[in-house]
C-alpha cells in the first residue's frame, strides 16, 4: 500500500495510526502543498491529502478521504476491527468520526496556526515556515476572530474527550475505535500548545498511549515535555 500525504498533516497522521494498528506495510509518498493538486486531481477529482493506493489482485483501489481509508482498511483487515460490531457501538464510534474530523479537526487546525503566526512563532521562525503559515491561515480563513471561535469549539469539545477517556480508556465500548484515532490525531498538534497541555495532561497522556498502540511515532511536542 502506497500513502499519499502532507507530512504535517494531521488528517495524514490519523491513516497512518489506524495502518500502523492493522500492522500494515506500506510506503508513503510527501506531496509538496500547493504542487499536491497536480497529482490528485486526476487521481481523485479531490485536492485532500490521505489518499491511500493499494494495488492488490492486478487491481488498484485508490481511496481519499481519512473516514474513507479507516473504513477500506477495517474490512480489509478485520481483525481487530475499528469500526464496532454492535451497531449503536457502531453508530456511536461513526458519528464521533465524523464529528472529530468536520469540526474538531479543523478547530485544531485553526487554533493551531493561529498561535504558531504568533505567540508560537519560535517553534520555527525560518522562512519557508513562516511562508507555509501564511499560506495555510489565507488558504483557511485563520485570524484572530476565526480562531477564537475555533477556541471555543475546542473549549466545548475537550473536556468530555479528556473525562470519557479517564473514565474508560476508550471512546466508545471496551475497545479503540475508529473514534480513537481520530481523537488522538486531530488533537494532537495542540501538544505544542502550552495552555492546553497544562489544562489536559491526561488527554495527552492517552493521545500518547494510542500512537504506542499504533506503532506511530510521537508528534511534535508530545515527546519533549510541555513547554512554558
Ligand atoms: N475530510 C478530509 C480532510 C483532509 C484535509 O483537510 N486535508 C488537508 C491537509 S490537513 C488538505 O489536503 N488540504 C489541501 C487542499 O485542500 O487542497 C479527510 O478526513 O481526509
């Protein structure tokens, strides 16, 4: 199998737990943003990055979309399955997909850049950093207003993410879900942020336990203790 990504990011990150949990092989090509849509669009008819190809039976499936890549992956490799049996389990686990990757994903995403144009500008001050950053926060809409009200998605969001997990280590059920991973990887660039490491210490703690269970490295900030 052959991934299609953007390094950083972090709808990327989530295909690559659920790979690593299924215990697949696969290589990965890093598409440079901007260039991307040359390769995709003809592809795919979409410029989003995962996009995931596997060629197998002198067929080539070609699959975009992270929801879309968790689900071929989960009836591919049944073991272990991510996406529950039990069908309100089932029901249950899609809707915080679904939830976690349309509004969550992209409060991150908002949050994010937002601190990094600012008060986050020394995690990478260079140039082709900063060039990113702006690209991204023009591409999406980031400044100060928009971000605010991603910050009060996350306020919403957070805590019954950081209790559910206390409570019973997984999202839905007895076992991780597709709801998991995507929780571990669509909150994960928020590791660098100090206010919310220091708020959710044990949010991270299990953000970081489900990339051990998924064999995927940590990201950024997770393996360095929290800044101050
Ligand atoms: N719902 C999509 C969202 C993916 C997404 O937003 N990917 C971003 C990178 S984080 C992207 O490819 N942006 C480039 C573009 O929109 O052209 C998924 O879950 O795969």
């Amino acid at each position: 199998m052959h991934l299609l990504q953007f390094s950083t990011s972090h709808y990327c990150r989530k295909a690559r737990l659920a790979l690593g949990y299924k215990g697949c092989s696969y290589t990965i090509e890093n598409l440079t943003p901007g260039l991307h849509v040359f390769k995709l669009k003809p592809l795919t008819q979409c410029t989003t990055v995962p996009v995931l190809m596997d060629d197998r039976d002198q067929s080539s499936t070609v699959i975009t979309d992270s929801s879309r890549i968790l689900a071929y992956l989960d009836q591919r490799y049944p073991a272990s399955k991510l996406i529950p049996e039990n069908r309100d389990q089932r029901d249950r686990a899609l809707q915080l997909e679904d939830w976690l990757d349309a509004s969550i994903g992209t409060a991150t995403r908002f949050v994010y850049y937002q601190y990094r144009a600012n008060e986050g500008k020394a995690i990478d001050p260079s140039l082709v950093s900063m060039a990113v950053i702006a690209i991204v926060r023009r591409q999406y809409g980031i400044n100060a207003v928009t971000a605010k009200l991603a910050e009060e998605r996350l306020d919403l969001a957070l805590p019954w993410i950081d209790r559910t997990w206390k409570a019973q280590s997984f999202l839905v059920g007895d076992a991780l879900s597709v709801a998991d991973i995507a929780a571990a990887a669509l909150l994960s660039p928020l590791a660098l942020l100090p206010t919310y490491r220091e708020t959710y210490p044990a949010l991270f703690e299990r953000i970081a336990a489900i990339h051990a269970i998924c064999h995927e490295p940590l990201p950024p900030g997770l393996s360095e203790p929290a800044r101050s």
